[in-house]
C-alpha cells in the first residue's frame, strides 16, 4: 500500500513540473494553476516599519488610503478554484498583517477543509497563547516567517514604530509557539537590514536561538526613492555588513549552531552589488529568463492580480470583475510571459516593476520571486545540455 501510494505521489508531482516545462517552452501558455498564490489579505496594518512600502511614517498617504480588505465570498470562490486546478499552496503575506482580516480563522479553516497547504508571513503582534494553539491545530500550516527586525526592544520600537513591551510580547510568544509546535511546522524570523541595524546581527541571531526558531533570513530593503532610501547603507556600511555577516556563518558553523540562516548566498550576493548603495541588489536578473508567470500569481488586497510579487503597477485583471480561469492565461498574463523569458528583458515594460519607475528594468532593484525562479532556472539550464 505504501508504495502505491509513494508512486502516485511521485506522478502527481512529476506531471506538476512536465507541465510547467510544457508551459514554459511555450513561452506563454500555461497549462496548470500556479503552483503558489501568495493572498494579500489585507492592506491594513498595526505597525508602520521605517522601510515598509506601503506603511512607513515617511510615506505621505491619505489615513484611509491603506484599509482595504479582500471580500469573504469572493475570496472562497477564488481558493476554491485554485485548489480545482492545481495549486499546491497559498501564502498569507502582503502589504498589512494578516491577523487583522476579520475573517482570518474562517479562511484558514476553509484552506484546510480544501486540503490546501498554507504558509503565513506576520509581525506577530496579535498573537496570544490561546490563538497560537488554536493556529497549531492547523496541519496543513507549512511556516510561520515572523516580521522582527532587532535583537533587543528598544531598536525594535525603533525600527517598528512599536512600544518596547510589544518586543517582549513577541519574544514571550515565539518562545512559546517554539516550545509546544510540532517539528514539521517551520518558524523562521525575517529581517530587513537597513543602515539602523545592520551592526545589530548577532542580537538577532541570539533572540532566534533564544526563543528556539529554525531559522532567520535576512533580507535588503525595498526603499522608495525619495522618500525611504534615506534607509540605504553606505559603501562603507556594506563593507562592514558583509564582513560580520561573514564571521556570524563562520561563528554558527564552528559552534554547530542549532539556528539556520537561510539563503544566506543570495544576501552576500546582494550586499555585494555595485548598485547596493543605490539599493539594486539584484542585476543578474538582467541576464536570466524569468518563469514566475507560469508558477507563481499573486492577489492583493485592492483584489488585481499580478504575475509576479513586484508587477503591483501592471496587473492582469482584478477579482471585482474576473475569474482566476479568466486571468490565468489572458493576454496579459500571456504578454508577460512572453517579455519575461526575452533577454535582454524590455525596458520599456520593466521600467514599472517594482517601487521605482525611474529604472530602465526594475526588476534589477529587488526580485522578490528570485529564490524558487533560480531553482527551475536551473533546471531548465541541465535539460537543455542534457
């Protein structure tokens, strides 16, 4: 029985990835859902992070500009769809905090019920000891990635705009979630290193250890010119990042510690672009083909849809007016697979990725699908010399 079961597994995985290559050498049909939907459930948040694009005090924005909330019956329908056609597993993330969607349980459960995998990015605020064991009976949940950008309380208020109680809230109940989870559930703390904390690391390794985490990533931050790349580290300030960043790998890997830094080349890598102090971190995109129109999609609160996690200015439809089978292989979405897998990528149409309209391919800035694009990059690369 368990080797019946082990190979439909493995055929219902190796048909998952034949026809995303099916899609992909194409170049611009997809036959197949995306295999994640990142759902932006809200706009709404209860922190304004420095660095936050949508969020950030320095951001000058109508008070009521950031409140919208993805309709319940229409977001059922979507999940609903997505779990017909194929999609292996949504991310709760976005622009505000999950956890103030009043219809977060209700989603959650309706995600398990359709046997969903599920994935939640959070800052964690709203969390007690009695939702958190209610988040725990959730067999489906993949991960928890915990927003926390200090080590200690005062540069968290700092950073977050928070009081300092609401650190030790956080510390409490990390330490806790750590204590009664399961080890299937994976928790990780993510940081955006900016010139406020970035000789700040090793506190944050402590707080992961401390509070019992598997894992802490560190990202750069998406700064909007003009306005929030005041946040950007000097040259010399990369220079010193880079080289603490290094003894902290070389720290852990000598003691055996128990915390993970994940992804930790492509942080080296970006710190180390020449564009890094102008905050481009990732211009090897320049050179590389693009796939997330064929696995990835993701719905944002104001309900467009959007192909990759920075084309927020060029959507392909919005859920108000369409389908996700509408959408899914529209013109639209079908034009940007099409200028994604073209090198040299269009500058005319990539200038509106991501937060800067100024750059010639703003992808180049930061590329938020970059992990799993480089894992079927190479992929692809062994089958075509195979």
């Amino acid at each position: 029985m368990i080797h019946n079961i082990l190979n439909k597994l493995s055929f219902k995985e190796n048909k998952r990835r034949y026809l995303n290559l099916k899609g992909i050498f194409s170049r611009c049909y997809a036959y197949k859902a995306p295999d994640v939907v990142q759902i932006d459930l809200t706009d709404r948040c209860n922190s304004h992070c420095l660095v936050c694009w949508l969020h950030s005090p320095f951001i000058n924005k109508d008070i009521n500009s950031n409140t919208n909330d993805l309709d319940f019956t229409i977001l059922k329908n979507f999940i609903k769809d997505i779990a017909k056609t194929g999609t292996k597993e949504i991310i709760f993330s976005g622009g505000g905090e999950p956890f103030l969607y009043p219809h977060i349980w209700e989603i959650l459960e309706f995600t398990q019920k359709l046997n969903l995998k599920f994935r939640i990015n959070t800052n964690f605020i709203l969390l007690d000891k009695n939702s958190i064991n209610r988040l725990l009976s959730f067999n489906n949940l993949l991960s928890l990635t915990i927003s926390i950008w200090a080590g200690e309380a005062s540069l968290y208020s700092k950073l977050h705009n928070r009081d300092t109680d609401v650190f030790l809230h956080i510390k409490n109940n990390l330490k806790f979630l750590n204590i009664v989870k399961t080890k299937s559930l994976y928790v990780k703390i993510f940081v955006v290193v900016n010139n406020l904390n970035y000789a700040r690391l090793e506190d944050l390794i402590t707080l992961s250890t401390e509070t019992g985490c598997d894992a802490i990533e560190f990202g750069v931050p998406d700064v909007i010119p003009g306005i929030t790349d005041s946040f950007l580290l000097s040259k010399e300030q990369l220079a010193f990042l880079k080289q603490d960043y290094m003894r902290i790998i070389k720290n852990i890997n000598r003691k055996n510690n128990a915390i993970k830094i994940v992804n930790n080349n492509i942080f080296l890598r970006r710190i180390s672009n020449p564009g890094a102090p102008y905050g481009e971190y990732d211009s090897v995109v320049e050179g590389t083909p693009c796939y997330a129109g064929w696995i990835f999609l993701r719905l944002r609160a104001n309900g467009d849809f959007n192909s990759c996690l920075k084309s927020h200015s060029i959507p392909i439809g919005n859920i108000y007016r369409d389908t996700f089978t509408s959408v899914w292989n529209n013109c639209l979405q079908q034009e940007f697979r099409k200028k994604s897998l073209h090198i040299p990528k269009e500058k005319s149409y990539f200038r509106f990725i991501g937060n800067s309209s100024n750059e010639d391919i703003g992808c180049k800035r930061i590329c938020d699908n970059i992990v799993s694009n480089e894992h079927l990059y190479k992929i692809i690369q062994y089958l075509s010399l195979a």
